[in-house]
C-alpha cells in the first residue's frame, strides 16, 4: 500500500493561488479578472479600536423597558463622538436628555436599555499581497489572487505577513547572524539566514525596521521573541542550529533582490495551511502547473526528516521497506533507505519521520 507522506513545498515556479480574506464581514472593491499588484486594497471593513457599553435608560432617566422607544440610532449606524443614539423630551417638553456616543464608530447593537458602541478610527483594509489577477471575488469576505513565482514553505511563522524585496545576510546557508553583523541598509528588506539564536540580533532587526526575516534555524529560546516581533518570520527548516537546505538555499540565491511576500502564517496541515514566502515571476508563456499534493512516497523522491537524529536533513529515498523494519528506537516501523546530502551510505528513516520535497 503506498504511503502518502506530506508534501513540503520548494518549487521554482508554479502557478499559485491564494485567499486574502477579510476578520470580519465587509466589502470587497475589486472585479473579477481585474490585476492587482502587491500593495493594492482589495476589500475593507472596520475592525473595533474597543468596545463601550452606554446606560441609556439611566442616561434618559428611564426604566430599560422605555428605553428603546426613545432610539435615534439603528443597530449597524455609524455614530460620532457625542451624538445622541437616543434622546427624551423632558417634562413639558421644555428641555431634552440624551444618551450620546462616546467615541467614533459604529452602534453595534441597542436594547434593554443599553447601547454597545464599537470606536473605530479608521477601516481596515485588506492588501493584495503579491501582484496577479482576481479569479474570484469571495462575496463582502475577500478574493482569491492567482500569479505564477517560486514558493518556499516553512515549518513556524509568527502570524504575521509584508512584502519587500529579498536580501540574503551572508553567502553562507548556514551562517549565523548576530547582532554585529545586523546592517541600517537591510532596513525595508525581506531578509534571509541561515541561522539565528542570538537574542540582540532579533531586536537589532526590530530597531533597524527590516520588513522580515526568512531563517533556516531558529534557537528554541528565541520562540517568545519571535513571536512578539512586529515583523514577520518564517522558519524553514527547524529548530537548532541547522541553516538552509541545498534545494531552499538555490531557491533564495536564485531570486534575490526581488519582490518577495512573506505569509508567516501559523502553520495548519488540516487546514492545508503553511508559511510560506512567495516570490511572483513572469510566466514562460505557457502556464506553469500548480504545485502537486498527495503524492506517494516513491524511490528517488527528494525528502525531508522531520523528527529524530537527522531532523531538518535532506536527501533522496532509494528503497522502501515492504516490511516493518527495526529502527533506531526499538520499534519496528515500515522506513526508507534514505541517501542524505553530504553524507556516505543510507540511513533508515521511519515513513512517518519524512515529508516529500517538491
């Protein structure tokens, strides 16, 4: 039975297609067939500054149940800072009591005598992200962008995403970059390194306003930062001193200096979702085939260990077990003689430990 191992992405051209979608529920200002470039809005919304619950039965004077008679506002109405969202003639209608908003923004919902405003200084709005063209417009939610360009998925992101021309920090895929050698021309940069465990040198790249950091190794002490950091990062290969692949570092030589766009995303393999930094590049002429998912594991299939003594190793399957095997841990598990990059002989790795490089 062929074992459909994971699929981990480092192709230099393909056709790609992503959702940019909004939180919240808003309205999506392109078309259909329309080309975006990088930086263009394609739908906005308001997203809340914060919330203020307003006593509007107290505010009036009035029992909660009386309150929603004396409305001048409707759930979803934008309001003003200090305009009534309801008001009440006084006795003998000489003189008036009002409930005012307290800030900018919508009237989320009134009733029962109460008033929830959201304060809201300005719309959100939702980028394209990478240049292409809008094959699908995802009604008051968002689009879908298709392009063509080289795709380098990770294994962590921060949640956070920018665009920016690529730069490579060193010629060296597994050089480590500390805080001396963080440089003030990288500011506005995608940057890329090898390896990185050195604490100053995240904050240096904050300081210096870089736009974000591709990394083949992350120390795991770093994680908190990482995390924190107003920019985005993107692990590739793990965790520890392990700098870049042969495949992903021919990919980041190969394109640097272009426009790049980092999507480090939390990753989600249920979701089918992965950091990623994509780099748009003009089509040959005839479109190129979107990247291959569900494959079997084969012989001479290009892979990546994922767990165990050789993580982040890559290298090139050349049997598969028919039968369980015994391995390194004890247990006996169907594995694959794998070949790994610069090292002599084969290795058996268990078919859970691997993922397909494609």
């Amino acid at each position: 039975m062929p074992y459909l191992a994971p699929t981990a992405h480092v192709t230099l051209l393909a056709t790609l297609r992503r959702e940019r979608m909004l939180p919240l529920a808003g309205e999506v200002i392109v078309q259909p067939r329309q080309r975006v470039e990088a930086a263009d809005v394609v739908a906005q919304t308001f997203l809340a500054d914060r919330h203020y619950l307003v006593d509007v039965a107290r505010k009036l004077g009035v029992p909660d149940e009386k309150a929603d008679s004396a409305l001048v506002k409707q759930d979803g109405d934008p309001v003003k800072a200090g305009e009534p969202i309801a008001v009440r003639k006084t006795a003998l209608g000489l003189g008036r009591r009002a409930a005012r908003s307290p800030a900018d923004g919508r009237l989320v919902v009134a009733a029962g005598g109460k008033a929830l405003v959201a304060a809201i200084s300005r719309p959100f709005e939702l980028r394209a992200g990478i240049p292409g063209q809008v094959v699908t417009v995802l009604q008051s939610r968002g689009v879908v962008i298709e392009t063509t360009g080289a795709l380098l998925e990770g294994v962590w992101g921060n949640g956070r995403e920018d665009s920016a021309p690529l730069r490579l920090t060193s010629a060296d895929p597994a050089a480590p970059l500390t805080a001396d050698k963080v440089e003030m021309e990288w500011r506005g940069a995608l940057l890329a390194a090898g390896t990185l465990a050195d604490a100053a040198a995240l904050r240096r790249l904050g300081e210096v306003r870089v736009r974000g950091l591709v990394v083949g190794g992350l120390g795991p002490a770093l994680l908190p930062a990482a995390r924190a950091l107003d920019l985005p990062v993107l692990v590739v290969e793990g965790f520890g001193a392990r700098g870049f692949s042969t495949p992903a570092w021919n990919l980041l030589t190969s394109n640097a200096g272009r426009e790049a766009w980092l999507n480090a995303v939390a990753p989600d393999r249920f979701a089918g979702r992965q950091p990623e930094l994509l780099i748009p590049l003009p089509s040959p002429g005839t479109a190129p085939l979107p990247p291959m998912e569900g494959q079997a594991l084969a012989e001479s299939r290009r892979v990546r260990v994922l767990r165990g003594p050789q993580t982040g190793r890559v290298g090139t399957v050349r049997t598969l077990s028919e039968r369980p095997v015994l391995v390194a841990s004890g247990l006996r598990l169907r594995a694959a003689q794998v070949a790994l990059d610069g090292a002599a002989g084969v290795v058996d790795v268990p078919l859970a430990n691997l993922e397909i490089l494609e």
